[in-house]
C-alpha cells in the first residue's frame, strides 16, 4: 500500500518538550508528519517575541511547502509541546521518487496540495471575516489581541 511504501522511506524521529523540530530561515529538507504528542509553530515578531501560530496534532503535516517548492527557507519555528514522535520524509528521498516517476509520490503530492487547497479556503474566510466590518477604501481593522489573525494562520502552512 502507499502507507506502507511512504512509512519505509521515513525516519522516526522522537522530539523531548520544548526540543526544535527546525527554525525559521533554516532551509526546508524535508516534510514532517506529526506521529504523537503536539508541535506548535512559532514566528518571531518584529519585536522578536515569539507568537504561537498553531499547535498540531498526530495526522498532521509541518512543513509540506518543502515537497512543493523546493530550496525554500523555513517561514516559521516548529517546537515540540510535549515529547512527541514525528515520522520525517526527506527531500532527496522525495525528489528520488519523482525522478522514478513513482505513482505512490504523485499520490503524495495530490494529497499535500489538498491541504494546502484546504488551509487556504480557510485562511481566505477567516481573512473575509476579519476584513467584512470594513469599508471601501479602509484599511482593515485587526483586534488587538491577535486571536482572530492567529486563528486565521492556524490554516496556514508551514
């Protein structure tokens, strides 16, 4: 089966409470697929505070803009909230399997642009929602306690 193909070229990789799975600006090598525990997702802000985007749970994909567009720079931090084991797909093993023109891989990539589709149908109402109380020619009124924009990024990719 495909799980089981794709299961035989991952790596399980166990993850201690507050251990780094990868940080912001480090280069993508490769998707991770949450197995136990959480991950949370952390983007430094201007201030160089940390903002806690999301927190994923076991079935969930971190870092899936890596099987798609390759040699990009990590857009945020992911932690681990608690120990946690995660399975790790690396790039050079994905792009292998393209190259082979392997079916199971194109399987993948139809799944992961799912999600994304998915993440940005919700981004995109949570955005209208926040935007909806404005008018025309108005800049957008965020709250300022930033749940509302941190909801609408708890859809976005990573």
């Amino acid at each position: 089966t495909d799980i089981e193909f794709l299961g035989g070229a991952m790596e399980e990789r166990t993850f201690s409470r507050g251990q780094t799975l990868f940080r912001e600006g480090e280069v993508s090598n490769g998707l991770y697929v949450i197995a136990e525990g959480q991950i949370e997702i952390i983007k430094k802000s201007s201030n160089g505070s940390e903002e806690v985007l999301a927190t994923l749970e076991p079935g969930q994909p971190v870092g899936e803009m890596t099987l798609i567009v390759q040699g990009t720079l990590r857009t945020a931090s992911a932690r681990s909230v608690e120990n946690s084991k995660a399975l790790f797909f690396p790039l050079e093993v994905f792009q292998k399997l393209i190259d082979e023109e392997n079916s199971t891989v194109f399987r993948l990539i139809l799944s992961l642009a799912r999600i994304l589709a998915f993440r940005l149908q919700n981004m995109n109402h949570e955005m209208l929602q926040i935007l909806g109380n404005t008018k025309r020619g108005e800049p957008p009124s965020f709250p300022k306690d930033g749940a509302s924009f941190r909801k609408m990024l708890s859809h976005c990719s990573f």
